[in-house]
C-alpha cells in the first residue's frame, strides 16, 4: 500500500503555511491513558488559550491495530494532528519517515524555543530506538524492571536477587510456596520478548542487538539463542502460572497488585497503577524495584537500565501550522510537572513547577533516572515491522514448549535477512 508524501523532500519543521487542522485530533492506545489524560488536563489549564484557538479532540486504538491502523490513515490522506505509531514506522527508512509525514521534532521545538525543555537521556532514548530521528515526545520516560512483592520475599526468605541463577532459585521457593512466582501479560507478547532482551544485554553486552543489525552477529548465534532457551524455561517450568499466553494487561496487573504473584517486569509506567490506592492492594511499601539481574560471566552489568519513551507519539507534518506549535511549546513547558504531579509518572521533560507530595516509588524512579549513565533499548527496538511481529506472535509458542529456542531465533534472523 503505497503512503502519501509530503512534496517537501526534507522533513518539515516549525514555520511557514497556516493550519489545516481545525482541532488537535489525537489518537493514542486504548490500553494506555497517561497522554490522553493529561493533554485534557492541560487543555483545561495550563493550556487553556491554545485549547480555544485548536480544541483537543481523542480517539484511541487497540495497541495491537496501530501499525494497520496508521498505514490505512496515511494511505488515505487522513493522518490525526497527533498520533500514536510503530516504531519501524517512524524511522527515517520506515513508510512515515521516508514519506516525511512525521514531524522532526528537535529542528520543530529549537525553532520554537522550547527544545531544553527535553531531558538529554530522553533525546538520547528516542533518537537511539528511532534510527536518529526525534520522531516522538518522551511523554513518559521510562525505566524498566522488575517490580517485587516485599512482603512475599520476606515470608519466604528470599533476597533481592543480583544474578539470574539467584532469581531463578527465588523463582523455585515462590513455586513451592504456592505464589506465582512471575506474571506478564503474555497475550501482548512484547512482556516476554522484553526478558529475552534483558538477558541478551546482560550476557552478551549492551551493544548486542546493535551488532544484529549491522550484522556483526546473528540471532542464531549461541549466545542468542541462549538467551530464548532461558525464557523458554521458565515458561516450561511453571513459573508464569496457568493461562499466561491468554492473560491480558488488566489481568497481570491485578495479580501484582493483588498479591497474587511474587513479580511483574514492567516499565515504570506502572506508578501510575502503583499509585492508585484502590488498584494498589498490597499497598506501595510492600512494592520493591529492582532491575534485571546480572547473568554470570555476561559482559552486561544491571546498571545498563532498559529505557524507552513510551510509545512512538508523532504530529502530522501535513497537518503542522502554527495552533500546532503554539500547543506544542505548551506541551514542552508543562507537561512534565503536570504530569507528575497528576499521575505521579515520570516523563522526559524538565519539572518546570515544584511538585510537592511525590510518592515514594515515584521519587525512587526519577533517582535512578537521574543517577543512570548507561541505558539499553529493547529486544525488537531495531527490528522492522515483520520481524518484531514474529517476536511478540511467536514467543508463546516458545515459552508453551511448542517451537524451540533454535528455531524461534532462527525465524526472526531469517525475517532480518529477507527485511535487508
């Protein structure tokens, strides 16, 4: 399906042209409400004249249908001012950015003025997931970990653990005690993915899926495959629980927050669940952070955090004008007290107002953001489209014992080739 192009050959920045767009169309994922809600927030605050002049106006998308859903909006001509992507499509040889119908947003935001109201670790997140391009806002920036039960490591005598071979005997008591040892929600398939990743970069070294894409190393290579067999383990061994190639995002959640199960990874995104007294059962001193333990003789450490942006959150080149980028010099002023303050989530832009009252989870996470000098990205970060599909599709089938660790990595090397 061929996209529609902006006539400019270079990607379009603040200035010229009037504004097409008669609303602040946005469109963001169903199963994430952090942006949506905030942007109404400042709609009616902080950004009140911008929101008179341009009126922000929702919809939202399955997580799952983006990729269709932005492919189908740009083939028609019909991009929203604002809008969720996926990440191979937004980079410089995906369908957005080689059409340059996705907006630079450093050359925007410098024109604008507003540019240092971006975090540096946040440009260097988004530019590395996006193959140098600022394609999006860090609307939440987010570390990734896991998230542990106190209280349940504490009945059962368990540490914190520093090495994999440590988190997998804590893994075992959890077992035997009768607690799930690790929920995810596995029917999204990224939650698993991202383990394989973890492992990947604590084993082979953080550069390790950099040298997948320059072909300096294969995914079918030992050390990779290595990686698939141990999530492939723990999902033969039980650890996950019943149903976790069925079990939606809701559904993880509540057994975390339940008490139900003894971890979660996930990004930090979560404070904002941990946060909400009536989701939060166990209470938030009963929650520990912890990140993705070293594994024996890896050339990783577990101070290399994963980071992300959230999700890709780019603006219309098309439909740029200035009510565009009046909204976005709000957006880069304000959004990250805001947002922090609502929400308790940490995002990527500088605090710009004191905000009081911080929660303790919250506050722990925007040390380590400040404190962290080396970040990783995620497994699929720098796959395309097709390959990161296969990932998250098929790794059910890996941790349900019904495709090998051999050939789910060599599955994905051979999408990488065919992809060249």
């Amino acid at each position: 399906m061929l996209l529609s192009a902006c006539s400019s050959g270079d990607t379009p920045a603040a200035g010229g042209g009037e504004d097409t767009a008669t609303a602040l169309t946005l469109l963001t994922p169903a199963e994430n409400s952090i942006v949506r809600d905030e942007l109404a927030v400042l709609a009616g605050d902080q950004c009140a004249t911008e929101d008179e002049a341009l009126p922000l106006e929702s919809e939202t998308v399955a997580q799952a249908d983006v990729n269709q859903k932005i492919t189908l909006l740009a083939s028609q001509d019909a991009l929203p001012v604002m809008f969720v992507a996926g990440t191979a499509q937004v980079k410089p040889d995906g369908d957005l950015g080689k059409n340059d119908l996705a907006l630079d947003y450093e050359a925007t935001l410098k024109e604008l003025g507003v540019w240092d109201n971006i975090l540096p670790a946040a440009v260097s997140t988004v530019k590395a997931a996006y193959g140098g391009n600022m394609a999006s806002l860090p609307f939440q920036y987010n570390l990734e970990g896991i998230w542990y039960n106190k209280a349940i490591f504490a009945e059962n005598d368990v540490e914190v653990p520093e090495t994999y071979d440590e988190l997998l005997d804590a893994f075992a008591t959890f077992k035997e005690a009768g607690v799930t040892p690790i929920t995810e929600p596995g029917s999204q398939g990224w939650p698993i993915t991202r383990l394989i990743g973890n492992y990947i970069f604590r084993s082979v070294g953080p550069d390790a899926m950099k040298d997948i894409q320059s072909g300096d190393a294969k995914l079918t290579d030992p050390e990779y495959v290595e990686a698939a067999q141990a999530i492939a383990d723990l999902g033969t061994e039980g650890y996950f629980g019943e149903g976790i190639t069925s079990r939606d995002t809701d559904t993880a959640y509540a057994q975390f927050l339940n008490g139900d199960a003894a971890t979660m990874y996930m990004g930090s995104w979560l404070l904002a669940n941990l946060n909400d007294e009536e989701q939060n059962v166990i209470g938030e001193d009963n929650v520990g952070f912890m990140p993705f333990p070293n594994v024996d003789g890896g050339a990783g450490d577990s101070g290399q955090w994963p980071a992300n942006a959230g999700a890709a959150t780019a603006v219309s080149t098309k439909a740029y004008g200035p009510k565009v980028g009046d909204w976005l010099s709000c957006i880069a002023e304000n959004y990250g007290s805001s947002v922090l303050a609502n929400q308790g989530v940490v995002s990527g832009f500088k605090v710009n107002e004191e905000v009081t009252d911080v929660k303790p989870l919250t506050a722990e996470i925007q040390t380590i953001v400040s404190e962290a000098s080396e970040t990783v990205l995620w497994f699929e970060a720098l796959f395309d489209a097709k390959t990161t599909s296969d990932a998250q599709t098929n790794v059910s089938l890996l941790i349900t014992g019904q495709m090998s660790a051999e050939d789910y990595m060599s599955q994905l090397q051979s999408d990488l080739e065919q992809a060249q």
